[in-house]
C-alpha cells in the first residue's frame, strides 16, 4: 500500500476528523472566553484592584500577575463548560443504555432443571 493512500485512510477515519472539528471548536470558543474574561469580567473587577488595570498587574520588573490572572479565569471557565458537558453526555448515555433485565423465562426453568439435579 502506498504512503498516500495509508495516509488517506488514516486521515478520513470517523475520529480523526472528529478530531479535527473539535479542535477547531475548541480554538473558537477560547477566542470567545477570553473576549467575555478580557473585555467583560475583568473590567468589572478593575475598579477593585489598585491601579484600575488588571493588566498592568506586575511583580517585580518581568512577572506580569495580570496577563496570568487573565489567562487563568479564561482556563477555569473553559474546564467548567468542559465538565459540564461531559457531565451531560455521561448522563445522556446512562439513560441510552438499557436496564438490567432478569432472567428469561428459559434462564429461570434452566435453573430450576439446575436446582433440581443437584438435590
């Protein structure tokens, strides 16, 4: 089989190309979380901070706490959406999933047979 065409089945799999979306998703909604963090959550929080600015948050001459503050709520926000997503597909598949059922009416006289042999 010729590289290409290894390659061609490789990259056309289901997942590979699931893969794919979700990663371009992904880069997306991060865009999205760190506008709503940069330009919505943190400027109702400079008032509170000395200095007004969250981004000009510094320590020392080259640790910038503000940019890292910044980048850490975009990072929890982005686990909660995750969590809870995943949280919804689990439960969305427990209810999929059928109950346990009991034995069938050929299971149970099997066991009767069963019960009845060993007495």
């Amino acid at each position: 089989m010729s590289i290409i065409k290894e390659f061609k089945a490789f990259a056309l799999k289901g997942q590979v190309v699931d893969l794919a979306v979700g990663v371009i998703i992904g880069g997306a909604f991060g865009k999205i979380v760190s506008s709503l963090v940069g330009d919505i959550i943190m400027p109702l929080i400079n008032p509170l901070i000395p200095g007004g600015n969250w981004k000009t948050i510094e320590v020392g001459p080259a640790i910038k706490l503000g940019s890292f503050l910044g980048n850490t709520v975009d990072f929890v926000i982005i686990a909660l959406v995750i969590f809870l997503m995943l949280k919804a597909l689990k439960s969305g598949q427990k209810a999929d999933e059928p109950a346990a059922a009991g034995p069938t009416n050929e299971e149970k006289l099997l066991m009767e047979i069963r019960d009845a042999l060993k007495r």
